[in-house]
C-alpha cells in the first residue's frame, strides 16, 4: 500500500505541474488566436457580448473548454495508461469489472477467486463451478 500510495502522490504533483503549463498555454495562445479569430484584434475584447456593463467572455469559456481536454489527456495518456499497465503485470484489474469469484460454503468467504480449489482461509475443497 505504501508504494502506491507514494505513485499517487507523485501523479498528483505531475498533475499539478501540467495543470500550470496548459493553463498557460490556453491563456496565452489559444485565448489569444480564438479572440483574433472574432477580429477582436490586440487591444479589442475578443469573442463576447457586454450586458448591461457585464462582460461575457466567450474566448475565456472556449479556452477553459480546450484547456479542461487538454488537462483530461495529458492525464489519461501519462498517468491512467500506464498505471493500468503496471497493475495488469501485477495482475490486478484497475478500472475494469473484477475477476469473478465464489462464497466458501464452509467458512462463507466471499472473495475466493472462481478457479480456486481450496478456500484460502479455512482450506476446505471447493466444489467445481463450470
């Protein structure tokens, strides 16, 4: 437990640091060429509507919405990938359906793997389930 709880805590300061370069990416590139794409040129407001003195900033929303995509993959392709790599060499299933398994009629474990013999806890001979 303690090796993975040390993966986790590294995942999360990567997931801290990308978090930072992306959001500077979508602020400083993508906001910029989504308003210049409006004509809101270098000075203008860029893609929004003002109502009644509130500005409504569409660029701003559109760049959360790539930087949230882009955050999500960076995520998936880095950390969920090949954590379920390991895990599968381990031989644990991460975020798939878990191995079926079967109740000791003896002991009435109910985590005993479905191709088991014996129950792991009271040793009893399991019966055979096709």
């Amino acid at each position: 437990m303690q090796g993975d709880l040390i993966v986790i805590a590294v995942g999360l300061v990567v997931a801290l640091a990308f978090s930072t370069l992306i959001k500077a990416f979508t602020d400083n590139i993508i906001t910029p060429l989504v308003n210049a794409a409006a004509g809101g040129g270098a000075a203008g407001m860029g893609v929004g509507w003002t109502i009644n003195g509130q500005r409504i900033d569409l660029g701003a929303f559109i760049s959360a919405i790539i930087y949230f995509v882009i955050f999500m993959a960076v995520i998936y392709f880095l950390i969920i990938v090949p954590y379920k790599m390991v895990q599968a060499r381990r031989g644990q299933v991460v975020f798939g359906d878990p191995a079926p398994v079967k109740t000791c009629p003896a002991c009435l474990s109910t985590d005993l793997p479905a191709a088991a013999s014996k129950c792991k806890y009271c040793g009893t001979d399991q019966p055979v389930t096709a």
